[in-house]
C-alpha cells in the first residue's frame, strides 16, 4: 500500500538544514575528503560527490545531501522484501530515498536509484515522523528498501535506534556493499538484513553493477549473520545469459550454504526485460526451476522461486 499523502504528513522544519555531516570520511589534503561509508572509498574533491550522487564535499567536511528524505514510503507486506523466515504476515513501514551506490543495469528502481537528491519533490521525514507512521499505519516493523539504504545511512541509524525503543524489527534490503565500520554501527538496531547477491565473478559483478570488488558484499553478509546474529534472506535475480549459468548460480548456492548455512532461504527471482537489458527475454521458467534444484544441491533447505505467480516454490 503506498501512502499518498505522506508529504502532507511529513513537515519541512522551518530553517532546518536539507543536509548532515557524514559520520563516516577522512579529511585530506586540499579540502579533499574520502567517504568510508562504503567500499567505494569515494575520495571527493570539493563541491563534488561520489559515486552515489549524494554525499557531497562542502567546504572541506563531507555531508549527506538526502537526510530525512524519502522518495517513496508505503506499508509492505514483510513478504514482499522479500522475507519469508521474518515475522511473517506482519506490515512493514518501508522508505527509501535517491541514489545508489551500485549501477545495475537490470534495476527495478531506477527512476529514485539513479537520481540525485531530488529535494524539490521530497518533504523532510524526521526520524520521530517516521515512527510515528510506522505505528499510525500499525505496521510490527520497518524497513529501509527501494533504493541501497546505506547510502541515507545517518538517517537509518537515527530511525533505528528510536525503531528499537518504540518496539519496532528493523529491516535492511541491500545490495551489501557497505564498509564493516558502518555496519558495525547500525548492527545492534537492526534485525534483519536481506541482502542482493547477483553473481559470483568479478566479470559478472562489474558488468552488472559497476563494482569490481563483490568480496565485501560477501563478507558484510557473514558479518551480519555471525557477528550481529541478524537474521539473513539472499536474493539472485537470475538474468538470461547474465548470471542464468550454474558457474555464478553453483557459486552463490554454496557459498550460502558453506558461509551462511544451510537453513538461510534463497529467493531466486525471474527477471522481465528492463532499462539497459529490454532486449533479454524473461528468464525461462525452466531455468529457474534448474536454480532452485541447484540451491538443494549445495544443501540448502529453503529456495524461493520469486516472480512466477502461482510457482509451487513461490511462498514459505
Ligand atoms: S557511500 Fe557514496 S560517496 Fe561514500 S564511498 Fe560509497 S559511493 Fe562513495
């Protein structure tokens, strides 16, 4: 359920500042700054941004241009994230903002992924706002999802911590490139981290999303898992000739199951044409069907089949 008159819940707070200083960059040379905020490692000369379009070099200091700036906010089923092992059949008041740090070129969101903080089209969300909508719509949680949620990561951290108090799950739907100084921060207020894995070559994940390293993404999952003791749902949308072969499929499946265990679900999901791949057909419903008996092969017991209404494989 989308919630349509969210910005007239929302109020601008008059004289309040549209930006927040970063919590997480190094001061260099020539009022350079490097973001540590995610393995980008952005360095920033000034009065530019990096790599996600919205942390910016003013002045010497580096500041999140999208604090308390949604894009978009609804009630979710917690299903739809997807989780399928997460407080089932509860709401979830989910936000997400602009901008990203990965580029995929089969993203579903691009029109808020690859923006830049459009400030002009979003009214200010506080942290305490945005809690109290959660419990105005009688949603159990909340979730930051639409867009990478490390990139407004101040404001996650502050909605987290008031999410916790007020007796909220918290939720993170990312791509999983996030530094470990960032995640450990965020790790005691967050519940749930449902995390993107798109392939398992470097080739794969440069072409797909622009990241050359996807080792962090790994990392940062087990992280969550065995440090933070989160509770983890994997996602592959598995794209014809991109990352449909059993090198990447065989390649996530055991991961998962060597790294993360065998009890975590894996939702394999079809892709429809979209953006920069309107020329692939949908993935062939038989190739999901192979996906999945790869996922058993490796020894996982949970494997979703996502995007076919009616699959025998398509719900918990
Ligand atoms: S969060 Fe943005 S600015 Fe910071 S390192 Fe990542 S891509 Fe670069």
């Amino acid at each position: 359920m989308l919630i349509p008159d969210f910005n007239t819940k929302a109020r601008r707070h008059e004289g309040e500042e549209n930006i927040k200083e970063a919590l997480f960059y190094k001061q260099l040379e020539g009022d350079k700054v490097q973001c540590t905020l995610c393995p980008w490692n952005c360095h920033i000369a000034p009065d530019k941004v990096g790599f996600c379009g919205v942390r910016k070099n003013i002045g010497g200091k580096l500041y999140s241009l999208i604090y308390g700036h949604p894009s978009s906010v609804a009630v979710d089923p917690i299903e739809k994230k997807p989780l399928f092992h997460f407080h089932p059949g509860t709401k979830v008041f989910s936000m997400g903002t602009w901008g990203c740090n990965m580029r995929c070129g089969h993203c579903q969101n691009w029109q808020i992924s690859r923006a830049t903080a459009d400030l002009a089209n979003s009214d200010y969300v506080s942290p305490e706002q945005a809690i109290g909508m959660a419990k105005e719509y009688d949603c159990q949680g909340i979730a930051w999802t639409y867009n990478e949620p490390t990139i407004w990561f101040e404001y996650t951290l502050d909605c987290a911590k008031l999410a916790k108090q007020a007796g909220l799950y918290t939720v993170y739907v990312t791509n999983g490139y996030i530094s470990f100084e960032a995640l450990d921060t965020i790790a005691p207020f967050l519940d749930a981290y449902r995390v993107d894995v798109k392939g398992f070559t470097e080739e794969l994940y440069l072409k797909l999303t622009k990241v050359r390293d996807f080792k962090p993404v790994l990392a940062a999952a087990e992280r969550a898992l065995k440090k933070w003791k989160m509770h983890v749902e994997v996602v592959t949308n598995i794209i014809p000739t991109l990352n449909d072969d059993d090198v990447q499929l065989s390649g996530i499946a055991k991961w998962i199951a060597e790294k993360l265990g065998q009890d975590i679900p894996w939702h394999v999901t079809r892709f429809f044409p979209h953006l920069e791949y309107k020329h692939l057909p949908p993935t062939d419903i038989e190739v999901m069907e192979h996906a999945k008996q790869i996922g058993h092969a490796a020894g996982l017991k949970y494997v979703y089949v996502g995007n076919v209404p009616g699959h025998p494989a398509s719900h918990a």
